[in-house]
C-alpha cells in the first residue's frame, strides 16, 4: 500500500468533519467522493497486502514462502544465504502486521468521523466546542522572532540579539549553552 494512500486519508477524513461542523451537508460531496475513492483504493491494497496468496504481493504468503525454503535448507533469490532468508521472514511478518495495523486504525478514524458526522446531522446548529479556552500571556512575537512581554522592548532586544549573534558567529567560543540565542526582554 503505497506511503501518499496512507498519509491522505487522515486529511480527507477531517475535512469531512469540518464539512459537517460548519452544517454545509450540501458540499460534503467534495470531500466525501474523493474520501471513498481513497478508501477504497486503500483497504483494497490492504487486504491483498496481508491475504494474497501470491508471494510477489501478499507479506504473509512470501513469508511463508521464505520460511519453508529455510526450513528445507534451501536459498531462494534475493537472499544470498540464510541470514538473509531469516531477514526477509522477518521483514515480511513485519510488514504485514504494520500493514493490518494501519487499516484498523484508518477504519477507528472513520467510525469515529461518521459517528461526529451523524451527530452533527441530528443536531440543529453547530456542535458544542470542546477545547479549552484561550489563554493570553501577554508575549509578543516580532519578524525577527524574538519574544518580549512589553510593546518597547523587541526593537531594542532584537538589536542586541543580532549584534551578539555577528559575535558568536564570528568568534564562536564558550559552551553550547553560551552560544544558544534567546532573545527575551
């Protein structure tokens, strides 16, 4: 199953949901065809991966496969000697546990999304939000990246910080801790 299948449907899913949290149920078509295409293509990959009984696609069949010719004291290509038998048993049990793995962890996203999506359905009006609320700590963060508590002291602080940064990079000396830049006022 290839990495960009695997990758994809986590995103899809939760533009599902921010579809249906906003009650735009007319336009969960956009994300909601390209969602069950990838789904498919994914859980189809999937079972093939771990119940092929060809061992050029399934893990478990070329498992098989590898383990029977070692046990039979035989070396099959690409293995160069049993070592490498014993590798490519382990790699392809690996690989098929890890790809069963994913796919139920894909479907507990989907279960979970259409349960959200079901919700949110059945219920008139946005959902209730469920973060917590917005702490303000007063910091403020300019271009330069420096970080300040009072509106004066960036412009000033920054100045020092960059002038002390020529200084390291052209004498650098001291301990990685005295050389570590944190520009606060």
């Amino acid at each position: 199953m290839p990495q960009h299948q695997r990758l994809a449907l986590p995103g899809r899913q939760s533009l599902e949901r921010v579809d249906r949290y906003a009650g735009r149920l007319r336009r969960a078509w956009v994300t909601g065809v390209p969602l069950a295409r990838v789904v498919a293509i994914t859980f189809t990959a999937g079972r093939q991966k771990i119940f092929s009984g060809d061992p050029n696609i399934g893990c478990f069949a070329r498992r098989a496969r590898y383990a029977d010719a070692l046990d039979a004291g035989q070396v099959l290509p690409p293995a160069k000697n049993p070592g490498d038998m014993h590798t490519v048993v382990t790699d392809s049990t690996v690989d098929g546990v890890l790809i069963a793995l994913f796919l139920l962890l894909v479907a507990v996203v989907i279960v979970n999304a259409a349960v959200v999506c079901v919700r949110a359905i059945r219920v008139p009006g946005p959902l209730p939000v469920t973060e917590g609320e917005v702490l303000l700590t007063g910091l403020r963060y300019t271009a330069a990246g420096c970080v300040s508590a009072e509106p004066a002291a960036p412009a000033a602080a920054c100045a020092r910080s960059r002038a002390s940064r020529r200084a390291r990079i052209t004498q650098p000396t001291g301990t990685a801790a005295e050389n570590s830049h944190h520009c606060t006022a």
